[in-house]
C-alpha cells in the first residue's frame, strides 16, 4: 500500500489511466470482430451493399487503432499488426470476385 501522499496520487492517476486504457482496448476488440462477421457475411454472399459494410467497418477499426496508437494505448509495431490481419482477411475473398 501507498505510504506517501505522492504515492497515493499516483496509484489514483495510474488506476484512472488503466480504466481509460481499457476501454480504448475493448472497443478495439469489438470493432474487429464486427469487422471479422461483415466479411464473413460478405464472403458467403458478397453484394454491393455488403462491400461498403465491409468498407466502413474496416474503416472504423483502422481509425480506432490508429487512435490507440497515438495515445501510446498500444505499441505501433502491435497497431500495425492488427491493421494486417484485418487486411489479410479480406483479400482471398477480394480477389475471388
């Protein structure tokens, strides 16, 4: 347990960091996988209206981790590697059609 007064002030503004962080992380998360059923989706029946889904969520993700990136919530070298994979999913079904 904290001793000082700084002490204490410091494991309230790293506990107030660590929420916010989270936060940052889980919205991350949550668009990925919104992103991941769109190409799925769009995969199993690719459509016109289902290419633009597909465009706008990637487009929210890619924004998200950017976002995070910037705020030092995640490491460049781990933003980048998220954008990749998302890439990645939705190129076999790109070039398919």
């Amino acid at each position: 347990m904290a001793n000082t007064k700084s002490a204490l002030k410091r494991a309230s503004i790293a506990e107030r960091n660590r929420l916010r962080n989270k936060t940052y992380k889980s919205a991350v998360k949550t668009l990925m996988k919104k992103y991941l059923t769109v190409v799925e989706t769009y995969a199993a029946n690719p459509t016109p209206e289902l290419k633009q889904e597909v465009e706008l969520r990637l487009a929210e993700a890619y924004s998200k981790i950017d976002k995070a990136v910037k705020r030092g919530i995640l490491h460049p070298n781990n933003g980048a590697r998220k954008k990749s994979r998302l890439a990645h999913k939705l190129k076999p079904v790109a070039t398919a059609q």
